[in-house]
C-alpha cells in the first residue's frame, strides 16, 4: 500500500503525510485501526522512533486516537468537533489580523445569510430576535460580556434559521471571537462613548430585525452589511490607536 521512503525529507513528515493521505482515499474510515506500529515500520522501512513521532503529530491534529493497549484508531470527524478545534483557534491567537480577517469574513457571508432569514424566518424566531433586542437594551452598561453575549445571540439566532451545519462552522466560532473584538475597542471608551456605541449598535440590530419581520431580503442585506461594516471601522479605529 505505501512505497518505501528514502532518507531526503523528514521521515516523520513523511509516514504522517502517506497515512493522511491514505485516510483521505478513504483506505482507513473513520473509527478503523491502522496497521500496528511493527506493521508501519516494515512498510516503510523506518525506525520505530518514525512511526511513533508521525503517531503522535497525527493524535495532536486529531486524525488519530490512540488507544492504550489497542492501538491507533481514525478518528471520528463531526461537525462538532472541527467546530471545538476553530474555537480553539480563535481563542488563543494573539494575532490582531485574525480579528480583522474575521470581520472581513463576516462582512461576505452574513448580508447572504440574513437574506435567507428573511425568507425563511419563523415567528418563533423573530420573537426570540426581538426578546434578544428587549434583552441588550436592559443589559446594564458597565455588564460588557452579558452585552457581547446578547450581541452574539442575535446573529447566531439568524444563523439558525439557515439550519446549515456548514455555516454553524464557520459562523459559530467567528461569533464567539467578538468578546475578544469588544473587549479591545471598548476597553479605553468612556461612558458616553459607551452609551452611543450601544445605541449605534442596537439600530443596527432593530433595522436587520424590522427587514427579517417585512421578509425584505435586500434590506436585511444592506442593514447587516452596514452593521458590519461598522463593526470593521471601530476595529481598524482601534489599530490606529484612534
């Protein structure tokens, strides 16, 4: 099944791309064994120094599990899974660009997907929109993550309406990075500044809601797009220390 490997790259990277790329072809499914470790080393012809570091590379990027006393297993890949490993991500990077990307990101997607909402939306749906507006308006001021709670809910709420686990995916872990976003623009704002980037926000928010209620899909667009672009400005503000 593999081919010999010779001596000129990393024989780690090696044995962990061929056993990738052989999950991938689907040779090994999902919650299969892969060959024992005696096994890899005749078919690659390696060190058993080389087949346990590709081992563990592997278990770390979560392709393989590995079993104590069984052996090594493919692992099963769920949605909820992969969406743990972004937000993970997204927790730990220290990089102001990933936030902007993120912003960018948001800036395609969402104006097509509250669109959909629109649409799609129901009546339990728009009450919980507009109980999430009711919510945020009450939040106490000084209470900022309850705040950047409440803000995430209203888009994960039009999030749902699509019912798309692709979406949920990519969406759901960039929502969960706002508190990071918030925490940065409005650290240093006083409190009036505070209350106008409230109410700011809150328009936002109620035009999206009044356009998913009238099923005005190329409002709900350009109100979403707006409200995001807003939240791009106030973030490329901060980079500028303005």
């Amino acid at each position: 099944m593999f081919t010999p490997l010779g001596i000129k790259k990393s024989l780690t990277q090696m044995i962990e791309y061929e056993l990738t790329e052989a999950i991938r072809a689907g040779k090994y499914l999902p919650g299969s064994k892969l060959p024992t470790e005696n096994e890899l080393c005749e078919l690659f012809v390696v060190s058993r120094t080389a087949v346990r570091e590709a081992i563990k590379k592997m278990s770390a990027r979560g392709i393989v599990q590995v079993k104590r006393g069984s052996g090594v297993y493919v692992s099963e890949i769920s949605i909820k899974n992969a969406s743990e490993t972004l937000n993970l991500f997204f927790e730990l990077s220290s990089d102001k660009n990933v936030i902007l990307q993120t912003i960018n990101t948001r800036l395609v997607l969402e104006p097509a997907l509250v669109s959909q909402a629109a649409i799609n939306r129901s009546d339990e749906q728009i009450e919980l929109l507009v109980e999430n507006i009711k919510m945020t308006q009450s939040c106490d001021l000084s209470d900022a993550n309850k705040e950047a709670e409440l803000d995430n809910d209203f888009h994960k709420t039009i999030l749902s309406i699509a019912d798309n686990q692709v979406l949920d995916l990519l969406l759901g872990p960039m929502f969960n990075l706002m508190p990071k976003f918030k925490t940065s623009v409005y650290a240093k704002s006083h409190e009036g500044e505070l209350v106008n980037k409230k109410n700011i926000m809150l328009k936002h928010h109620e035009t999206i809601l009044d356009a998913i209620i009238k099923q005005d899909e190329q409002t709900a667009s350009k109100a979403m797009y707006n409200h995001i672009l807003e939240t791009q400005n106030n973030y490329i503000k901060t980079l500028e220390g303005k």
